[in-house]
C-alpha cells in the first residue's frame, strides 16, 4: 500500500503567489528604506582655535612609587618633604596607601586613635625606585589579628 502525498512535486507553483511574494517583498523593501532614521544635520562647528606651543617645554620630576602601611593601621596625617614643603593627602588616607612621590628625602606621619601621638618614617627616594614606609602602633599576635578583623571572637 503506498500512500500519496498531498503535494506532488512537480505541481506548479501558482504565478499568483510568486506574484504576491514579490510583491510583499518590494513593499518591506520600500517601508525598510523610505521610514529608517535619517542623520539630524549638525550645527557647523566654529574652526578649532590653534594653540600656541609652549615656549619651553619643562621634562617632568622623576618620581618613585611608595607603599605606606601600618600595623594594625593607620591614617594618614602628613607627607612632608626635607625643606618643609607639605603634599596634599590623598583619598583615602587610610594604610595601606601606594603613592607616586617626588624623588628626594620625605617624612611620613601616621596616627591611630587608639594610640597616643604619631609615628613617622623617613624615606629616601630615587628616581623609578620603590620605597616603602611601615609604622607599628602595636605588634599584633596571630590571634589579635584575627581578632581585630573580626574572624575571631
């Protein structure tokens, strides 16, 4: 027993449906291309002014990268140069803190407010160098660490 197909395949196709298929084709074609976003003109933009080049050029201080911390932490109140001259204090100031600092002699000052008074380091920095400034307030055993941050009660 075989059984018969309900499309033959050589059955032609209708030419009204290829007709309307063309049709319904052109008309996305024409809707796609007649209603897409067209580019808003823009103002005329004024001719850019032609800066004059500095007359001297100044190369820029060698610098040292520096890693402030303390123990168990601290804030930064100071960074002072050998002839007095004060940096601003960067955001945040709490330790550990890494910093980009002109190369030279320089005096760190770190408090805590649960130890009296400040504490310091003097650094010595040469150009492209790493220095590093570390102040404890109090040395910590294993178990006050823990402690103090909380993992440990």
């Amino acid at each position: 027993m075989t059984s018969a197909s309900p499309i033959e395949p050589d059955a032609p196709v209708p030419a009204l449906a290829v007709i309307a298929l063309v049709a319904l084709v052109a008309a996305i074609l024409t809707a796609v291309v007649h209603y897409r976003p067209r580019p808003r003109p823009q103002p005329a933009r004024p001719p850019a002014a032609v800066a004059e080049p500095p007359a001297e050029i100044e190369p820029e201080a060698p610098t040292a990268a520096v890693l402030i911390d303390a123990i168990p932490w601290g804030r930064l109140e100071r960074i002072e140069s050998a002839s007095g001259e004060l940096l601003p204090l960067p955001e945040p100031q709490e330790t550990p803190v890494l910093l980009e600092l002109p190369v030279g002699d320089w005096r760190v000052a770190l408090s805590n407010p649960r130890f009296d008074g400040e504490r310091s380091c003097d650094l010595s920095l040469a150009a492209d160098a790493r220095g590093d400034c570390l102040v404890e307030f109090e040395r910590l055993t294993v178990d006050q660490y823990f402690r103090e941050a909380g993992w440990w009660r």
